[in-house]
C-alpha cells in the first residue's frame, strides 16, 4: 500500500470535514486511518491556516470545515484533473 503524502492525508481530512456538519477528533481519527498522536499536527496546522475552525461546547472539541477550507478542496481537484489529463 502506498503511503499518503501530506497533501493526500489534508485532502482526507478536510473532505470527513466537508461531510458532516462536526466532527469529534475521535471519529477523524478513524477516518482519516490516523493515529492521536499523527493527527495532531495536521489539525494545529489546518486551524492556524484557517482551513478548519475548533468548536468547543461544555465538554467535547468540535471541528468544522471553514470556507477556505472549502475552497482549498476545490483547487486541490482542479490540480488532480489537470494533472490526470497529463498522465503526471
């Protein structure tokens, strides 16, 4: 099985993001087939580039896809079909 690159595993998580409304880090850690401690640096980074947004109510952390986060998802298959087209 080919490893997921960075992009692949960012990919992954922002599209169970897109699917559901919040998500719990538990259920994006399944998933995303990535453990607690693998997980952790890809959700500060997508927080603090503003791709998904922490929700937090009186017990349990939230995450929710952002509109760039949204918009993110978009370019990134626009480049998958382009890259597609030119067998790359």
């Amino acid at each position: 099985m080919k490893k997921r690159t960075k992009l692949e595993v960012i990919k992954d998580i922002l599209e169970i993001l897109k699917g559901k409304r919040e998500v719990r880090i538990t259920h994006l850690i399944y998933k995303a087939n990535l453990s607690n401690n693998s997980i952790k640096p890809y959700i500060s980074e997508l927080i603090e580039k503003g791709l998904i947004i922490i929700k937090n109510n009186d017990k349990n952390k939230f995450f929710i896809i952002s509109k760039k986060g949204l918009e993110f998802l978009e370019e990134f298959y626009k480049i998958k079909i382009f890259t597609e087209a030119y067998g790359l």
